[in-house]
C-alpha cells in the first residue's frame, strides 16, 4: 500500500518530474516574454464617464495588475518546482550508537527505484538508516537509483536475504523498491526511451533533407 504524499505518486509522477519543470519554465518564459497579441478593451466606467480621466490612466492600472499577477504566479510555480529540494536542505542528519569493531562492518550497495525528485532523497536516506543494524545511508547516484549502506552486524543476527526483504518492505510501504546494483529504473528506461525518440525523429529528419535534395 502506498503512502499519500511525494512517495505515494512518485511510482507514476516521479520519472516525468524533470520533463515537467522544463514545461513549467517553458510557459514562464512565454507568458513573460511573448508579446500581448490583444490588449484589453474594458475601460472602467469611471474614465468612460468623467471627463478629467482618459484610457491611459485605465490602461496604466490594468498593465501593473497584470505584472503583478506575473509576479505571483511566477514566485508560486518556482517554489512548488524546488519545493523538494528546500526540504532536503532542511533534514538533518541520522545518529548512530557506537560502531564498534570495524570488522563487523559491511558495506552494500543497492539500486531503488522510483525516486523522482531530491526529497525522496532525504526520505529514502531516512528509511535505510532507521533499519536494524544499519549505520549510514546514503544515496550515492540519484539519476542511476543507487544507495550505499553501511551495515554493522554485531547489532543484529544478520542474514542478507532476511535483511534484504526487510529493507524492501519499508522501502514499498513508501512507493519504492529496492534491487539489486545495476538494475534499470523507471527513470532510467523513461530517459532512455526520450532519447530514442529523439535521435529517430531527428535521423528520420536528415533522412528526409538527403532524399529531397
């Protein structure tokens, strides 16, 4: 069962979260510097009716109203779009007991899926580091998936398949899931498909240009 919240939609939102910032700042762009093909025609009653008033003062207020709407719109989008990024800023960092003999040490690495954005992060760091026996976390790679633990097992009767499926459970209580290294994530086949499409719409292009000329 997912969780409500980053993690609950980030299976299916997550992977297209880097293509929609880039539509997000996109329209930005065109709503601040594309041309207005239409002015507004409504002219308040008061600069119709008294004669001390013209359109320019109406089409003076109505010019700062709709800067100032740009003005909010852009500060909203802007701080929903690295929203994730600020809370990752402000999460702090796990503690441990004391480590102990080195010896007992071990480091894995694994791949998780389904992290779409820097706050999964922070959260799957969270995760990792609140199960038994671990004493660090850290996702070393966001874009290939991959994580490191370092695990101490005189805390715990470990056993790696026990251990492993324990961790994934947390993991997909959370909307995400843990793999082998080298696994290919939604994020990673999403990309790669992008850039597939691409590179054979643009040699179908060229193909195009050669033939015609």
């Amino acid at each position: 069962m997912y969780s409500i919240g980053c993690a609950g939609f980030n299976t299916t939102l997550g992977p297209l979260r880097p293509y929609t910032r880039s539509l997000t700042l996109s329209w930005l762009v065109v709503s601040w510097f594309y041309p207005n093909m239409k002015k507004s025609e409504r002219v308040d009653s008061q600069c119709v009716d008294d004669s001390k008033f013209d359109n320019t003062c109406c089409n003076k207020t109505s010019d700062r109203n709709i800067y100032k709407i740009k003005i909010l719109s852009t500060v909203i989008c802007i701080v929903l779009m690295y929203m994730p990024e600020g809370l990752q800023l402000v999460g702090g960092s796990a503690l441990a007991p004391a480590i102990g003999n080195v010896k007992d040490m071990i480091r894995l690495e694994y791949t998780v899926d389904n992290m779409g954005c820097e706050a999964c992060v922070y959260g799957v760091e969270g995760i990792l580091t609140r199960q038994p026996g671990v004493i660090s976390a850290k996702v070393t790679d966001f874009n290939l998936g991959e994580v490191e633990i370092v695990l101490n097992k005189a805390w715990i009767d470990y056993n790696k398949n026990i251990f492993e499926k324990s961790v994934n459970d947390n993991l997909e209580l959370h909307g995400y899931e843990l793999h082998q290294r080298g696994w290919k994530t939604k994020k990673m086949k999403l990309d790669e498909s992008y850039s597939s499409s691409l590179e054979l719409n643009f040699g179908t292009d060229i193909q195009r240009q050669t033939d015609h000329k």
